[in-house]
C-alpha cells in the first residue's frame, strides 16, 4: 500500500530525512517512533503529497505521491499535529464541507457522517463551533475528517493528543477495529499505545530509519540472552551457587529487593531446571518472572549513540 525509495528532504541544509526505505502492506498497523525532529511528521507529510521530496519517491496504493497526486491523495485519510479546522463552522458543517469535497453525496454522505460521529463520539458537540470545543474534541473531529469516506490508508500525527485518558481507551479501540480494513501509519511518542495498536514499528532517528520490525522482534534482536528474575525463600549465596552451576545459565546479578536475576542464552529455556535444582537444594521458589526488553529499552537503545540494530523492511 506505501513503498518509500531512496526517500529524502532537505529544508536547504537541513536534514529532514534521507535515503528512507521501507513498505507498507495492506491491513498493518505500523507505528513512526523517534524522538523530536528524527524525521516522523516529514516523512508523513511526502507520504500525503503535502510537500514533495528533495529525492527519491513515494507511492500510495500504486500511485507516485507527486506525480499522480490526486489518485495518491484520494486513497488517504490524514490527521496532522494540529488538526485543520474552521474555528467559525460548527462541527456539523465542517465535517458536511469535508465530505463533499471527498465527493460524498446524498445518502452516502449522510450515512459517512453517521458512522464518524458515532465511532469517535461527537453528538455532543455537533452543532457547536470548532472554536468553542475542547482541545481533545478538536482532536476527535480532525480523525473524523480523516476517516470520511472510508479511505483504504491512514495517516495519523499524535492521534490521541489532548485527549483524556478515557477517550485515548476509546480511540486506540477504534484504531485496532481499523486493522486489516485499512491500512494504518500512526506517529506517536506514547510507547505503550504503539505497542498496544501497532503490528509492526519503525524506529526513526535523525532522518534515518534504524529499525523496523514487530516489537517483540526488536528486542529479540537487540539482546542474545534472556533475563529471569527470581525470589528464592533461603540461603542467598548458596541459591546463588545452585543457579550458577545450572547448564546454560551465564550469569546471576543481584536484582531489586533481594531478588536474583539470572541470564540465560535466548535459545536455553532454563526454568524447569531451576525449579527442579532449588527444590532439591531445599531453596523454596516464591516467584519466577521471564523480563524480554521492553518497546521503551528498544526505543532507548536505538535513539542513542549506543550501538543499534542494523534496520530492514
């Protein structure tokens, strides 16, 4: 649905992005990490055509993003940042405007603006002008514009800037209903929503993309061992000694609040043999919790002057 090749801005010396390469296929959720000025809102903005790049393309189910810009553009929904509203239209006849310029008419268009209203919740604020409505209802009238007419992609900028914590619960619902319906690109610096909506992540950093795989991935790749932390009830030193002699186990470091955290080889499961070797030691386990890095140890790694994974599409 998006393949970028060789994808490159420049605002006169400056780097906005380069040499991006990377697919989008049909029904994925993918999430645009990075932190500020890497790239995220750039690369959004050539893929919806809103500025053409210094190099390389873009394309849009098919369509070359400059050269077939309307084709292109009338395959996309996009919310930017800060949501385009007439602060001096109500919010019914804005989005009434916005649906005849997607060319809804009639039964169709009143039928579009049904479902909008009520899959982002805007009755309570339908005949009010957008100048007067909270921020976060601003935020859930720039989505509905951006779903009006059922567009095949998304392009969403901080969806759930503003809102609540109520109404991020009911808009990270919406955005899964999305998956496999549409295609969707969300660019957001919550970690925990991406992880929650998004079936694969691109990692950007100063213009570059560095990594791009499923969350879990990533951090399989990042790391060669496994972490477990345990609480063991008896002699530390000597739980220590028993765990150290168990096959695969490379290492047993001190973890919080008394607790020993014990690194394995990813590919060894060592957890029925330290079960089995402290209950013949007579070392009562309390309690065993697998740790695998985290979205937000990934995002760290990656955006840092550390060593990172080398990325691919």
């Amino acid at each position: 649905m998006i393949v970028a090749v060789d994808l490159t801005k420049y605002y006169g010396r400056t780097r906005g992005v380069e040499g991006l390469n990377f697919r989008v296929e049909a029904g994925e959720v993918v999430g645009f990490l990075g932190p500020n000025a890497a790239g995220k809102t750039t690369t959004m903005r050539l893929i919806t055509g809103y500025m053409p790049p210094t190099r390389g393309s873009v394309r849009v189910c098919g369509y070359d993003a400059l050269e077939e810009d309307l084709e292109a553009k009338g395959c996309l929904g996009y919310l930017p940042e800060h949501p385009p509203l007439y602060p001096d239209m109500t919010v019914k006849a804005y989005l009434e405007f916005v649906a005849e310029i997607k060319g809804l008419r009639g039964s169709a268009r009143r039928s579009a603006l049904e479902k909008v209203v009520e899959s982002v919740g805007l009755a309570p604020v339908w005949g009010r002008l957008c100048a007067n409505i909270s921020r976060g209802f601003r935020q859930r009238v720039g989505l509905a514009q951006a779903l009006l007419g059922d567009p095949p992609v998304l392009i969403l900028d901080e969806p759930t800037s503003g809102l609540d914590p109520r109404q991020i619960i009911e808009v990270r619902r919406l955005i899964k209903s999305l998956a496999g319906k549409h295609t969707v690109i969300i660019s957001s610096h919550i970690l925990p929503e991406v992880s929650m909506v998004c079936t694969r992540v691109m990692i950007m950093d100063r213009g570059h993309v560095v990594a791009v795989d499923k969350p879990e991935e990533l951090a399989r790749r990042l790391t060669g061992s496994r972490d477990i932390t345990l609480k063991v009830k008896g002699d530390r030193s000597v739980a220590r000694r028993v765990l150290e002699s168990i096959p695969g186990v490379s290492e047993v470091l001190d973890g919080p609040e008394g607790r020993l955290v014990v690194r394995s080889q990813r590919e060894v499961d060592v957890r029925e043999e330290i079960f089995r070797s402290l209950a013949r030691a007579d070392l009562p386990l309390l309690e065993m919790v697998p740790r695998d890095l985290t979205l937000e140890d990934v995002f760290l790694r990656l955006t840092t002057d550390e060593e990172g994974v080398e990325a691919h599409a």
